[in-house]
C-alpha cells in the first residue's frame, strides 16, 4: 500500500490541474479578507444606529464553500485526468487489484483536501478576524473558542466533497459531467426541492445535503446566521460516511465491471 500511495501522489502532484485547483481553494481566503475589509470600512462610515444593525456573513463558511467545489472538481480530475491520458490503462496493470487502486487514490486525495479545507477554515478566519480587529459587526466577531468546531467541520467538509468528487469522476468517467451532476444536482436542485419541502420535513432534507453538513456537524446556532440545525453531530457524521461509502462504493462496483 506503501508504493501505492506514493505513486498517487506522484500522479496528483505532477498534474497542473492539482495546483490550479488548491490555488481556487486559497482565492476563497482572499475574497473572505476582501469582504472584511469592505464590512470594516463600511463600519468606519456607518452612524453609531447603523452599527447596532450591522452584520456581515460568516466567511469561514463562504471561503469553504469556494474550498468545497475546488477539492470536489480535485477529486474528479484526480480519476478523469489519468483517463484522458491513457494512463488509466497502464496504472490498471500494474495494480490489478481494483479497490487498492482505487482505495490509494481516495487516501491521497482525501489527505489532501482535509489539509488544504482546514488550511483555508482557519487562515479564513484569523484573516477576517485581523482585518475587523476591535469592530463589533455581526458574524465577525464570534470568539474563536466558540467558532473553532465550525471551523474543523468545515475542513471535513471540503474532505466529503473531495471523494464524492473523486466517486463521480469514477462513475460517470467525464470530468463536464462530473461537475454538473454536483453543481447542479447537489448545490442546486436538491436545496431548491428542500426549500419548497414544507416544515418540518423540508428542514430535515435540508440538514443532509452536503453543503450544510459542515454547519450541522459543528451544530452551528442560528444565533451566528446558519439554519437551524437538525442532526446530532453522531447522526451527521454517519449521513458523511454514507455519501462517501455510497459515491467510493459505487465507484468500486464500476471499476470492477467496466476494467475488469
């Protein structure tokens, strides 16, 4: 397994799309230190009434959404790249064994994205928190004794966007088609069929989508701006082992079959 992974992240590294795309998880720092800015200065300007209302959007949750979809899109082109190479073939060979191949792949990938989603996470926040300094703005202000479980839970997250990547791009063996199932399946019909759910029921599938396990793991309040949550971070936690188990295992099924 040793050699297996070492070959994975030999592959990884060795192809642009890897830095390109880790450098689109990092530009979410900088447009959350943007939006920082901006909230700080409009705080300078704004009337001691405008104050009291003042708030801005959380932005570790912002930069980690931009983390989500850059490790997610990581993950496809981690399998759909060596495809398109005609590497594919040739790694097959020399790893007959499917789910070690695959199994290597997802280790790396996922290591990966957990270092670079809580990499993002934290610096986000100490970012944010050094621009706004002593400003009492809504969202922006939360102590990092209290944020700081959001925070590892939205590096996990970007880690659960990672191998559902990586088992789309295993699945569906097409780097578009990969993208749009997850854009537009998971980010943005599932939400809108959750919003037009009527409650309780519409909370409830809300609470499992992937963009807000990260809230729902580190039972984030409404207090801060997040939806109520619904999961007990057990329960949260189980439903991100099932993404991952039913997008690796379908994966694993494919790989069989088609490469056998």
């Amino acid at each position: 397994m040793r050699r297996l992974l070492a070959a994975e992240w030999l592959k990884l590294r060795s192809v642009p799309s890897t830095w390109y795309m880790l450098g689109v998880a990092a530009l979410g720092v900088g447009v959350s230190a943007l939006v920082a800015f901006y909230a700080a200065s409009a705080w300078n300007g704004a009337t001691a009434a405008m104050r009291r209302t003042m708030r801005v959007t959380p932005l570790p949750p912002v930069a980690g959404l931009i983390a989500d979809l850059a490790l997610a899109v990581l993950g496809i082109l981690a399998f759909t790249d060596e495809q398109n190479s005609g590497l594919l073939g040739l790694s097959l060979a020399a790893v007959p064994r499917r789910g070690a191949f695959l199994a290597a792949k997802a280790m790396v990938v996922g290591a990966v994205a957990l270092i670079a989603g809580e990499a993002v996470s934290f610096a986000t926040f100490f970012a944010g928190r050094a621009i706004v300094g002593g400003r009492a703005i809504l969202y922006l202000t939360i102590p990092f004794r209290q944020e700081w479980p959001l925070l590892i839970s939205l590096g996990l997250c970007v880690l659960l966007f990672a191998l559902v990547g990586l088992g789309l791009g295993v699945i569906l063996r097409s780097t578009a088609g990969a993208i749009i199932v997850l854009v537009a399946g998971f980010l943005y019909i599932l939400p809108l069929v959750a919003l037009h759910i009527p409650p309780p029921w519409g909370y409830r599938v809300s609470s499992v989508l992937l963009a807000n396990l990260g809230p729902e793991l580190a039972r984030a309040p409404q207090s801060w701006g997040f939806p109520r949550t619904v999961l007990s971070p057990l329960w949260t936690g189980a439903v991100m082992a099932l993404y991952v188990a039913v997008a690796l295992g379908a994966a694993l099924v494919l790989i069989r079959r088609r490469d056998a």
